[in-house]
C-alpha cells in the first residue's frame, strides 16, 4: 500500500535516496539562511526593530542546513550536486516569490513594502515547510537516525510560521492588509504549481534510484496532479489566512544550536 510514511522509509533506507533528499533539502536551507541574513542586514530603519527576528529565522535556516550535511556524514555519504529541477527555492526566485537576489546583493536599504512582500511570501512557503514537518514528524518522530533532527526542525519551522503570522497582522493593523492580502494569494497560486512540479521530479528521481515499477510511478504521480487540484481549488484558501498564533513573540530571542548534529 502506498502511503507517506512507506515511501519516505524507503528513501531513508537507501544511502543514494537518502544522500539526494539530505542534499536537496541542505541547499534549499542554506539558501534561506543567506536570504534572511542579507534582509536582516538590509532593513528599513523605521523596521530595524525587527532585523533580530529575521536574523533569527536566518539562523535556524542555516542550522537546518548543517544538520540534513551532518546526517550524511552519519551516513557515510556525501552531499550530491542536486538536479535544478529539483531546487524548491530556486525556482520559487525564478518565479518572483521571495525578494530578487540582485536586489538582495546591493547594499540599498530595502523598503517596507519589501519587508511586507518578504514577510507575505515567508509566511506561505513556511506553511508548507510546517505542514511536511508535521508529517515527518508523527511517522518519524522517533526514528533513530533521524528522529531528533525532525523533532528540532519542525519545532522552528512552526515558530517560523508564527513569527509570519504575528509580523503580518501588525503590518496589516498599520494599514498594509489589501497589499498584504493580495500577495498572500499571488505567490499562494505561484507556490503550488513549483511544489507539485518540484515533487514530480523529486519523486521521478527517487523512482530511478530506488527502481519503482511504472505502475507505482504513475500511481505516485497521480497523486501529486490530485493534490494540485485539490490545492488550486481550495487548499490555497490556508496558506493565505492570517490569526493570531499561539506562539507569540516566536523568534524574539537567540537561535538555538545543534551541537549534536553540526
């Protein structure tokens, strides 16, 4: 039968699989880190209150990082170069969700409404970040090789989302909601196509790797067109609400360390 837990196990079980998803997942962490260190630095002053936050969320990115490349140094393997079809925030920089690296890499401060497009586009790839750590973390929770990682990841991914969540109703309260509103749902509607076709090559590769019959393939791939459907008609409507979260003040303190694993 197939089911989440069953294909994510046997990509664990495999080094080649395992060494591909560690990779893929360490460079889009990686990614995120340097994103978030360079807005951090590139705040608007009437915003630098807010620069430590982003730091913060910087930080835990590039922990994420050292510890999916610590993970394959467990292994015994090392990390590989991952197919651009495979690379979520790649793509997603290509499509305009997130802030354009050549702006990124001037040292121009940026404005507040970078701030609040950065913010609205963090808080719908975090969604989706919190979602999949979610589902990781019921079936693998308390995996031996990769339990603890999970358990450590998905804790900050949620407070990533909070933080997203509380920023932006404090922007949307000082009069920025139709801007807010309106981003929210064009990088929503950009994300879910890149995630199924980032999931589609993702699985086209493991599929090679671990030589799944066609059947399984086709089975795998219908799956991911079903939840695009799905995601295009109504499951975009979640990544773009905003409430008050239960963690307040998210990232208002120092990102936490993984000596166990970096």
């Amino acid at each position: 039968m197939l089911s989440a837990k069953s294909l994510f196990q046997e990509i664990v079980d495999n080094d080649e699989s395992f060494r591909l998803f560690c990779s893929i997942a360490a460079s889009g962490e990686t990614q995120g880190g340097w994103e978030n260190a360079r807005i951090a630095a590139l705040v608007p002053e009437s915003e630098r209150a807010l620069a430590p936050k982003i730091t913060r969320h910087g930080a835990d990115e590039d922990k994420h990082g050292r510890i999916f490349n610590a993970l394959m140094r467990k292994r015994g393997v090392t990390p590989v170069e991952i197919p651009p079809e495979t690379d979520y925030t790649l793509l997603l920089e290509k499509n305009g969700i997130g802030l354009a690296h050549d702006k990124l890499k001037r040292d121009e401060p940026l404005t507040v409404q970078d701030i609040v497009t950065y913010l609205s586009h963090s808080r719908v790839t975090e969604q989706r970040a919190a979602d999949q750590m979610v589902m990781l973390r019921k079936d693998f929770g308390d995996h031996p090789e990769i339990g603890k990682a999970v358990r450590m990841i998905s804790n900050d991914e949620d407070n990533h989302l909070a933080y997203c969540h509380e920023e932006l109703l404090r922007f949307a309260a000082a009069g920025h909601g139709r801007a807010i509103q309106r981003t929210l749902r064009e990088c929503a509607l950009a994300e879910i196509g890149i995630y199924r076709d980032v999931s589609l090559a993702v699985m086209g590769h493991m599929g090679r790797i671990l030589g799944w019959p066609k059947p399984k393939a086709s089975a795998l791939a219908a799956g991911i067109h079903a939840m695009y459907l799905y995601e295009r008609v109504l499951g975009w409507r979640r990544m773009v609400s905003l409430a008050v979260p239960e963690r307040r003040d998210a990232l208002g303190g120092p990102a936490s360390t993984a000596p166990e694993f970096a």
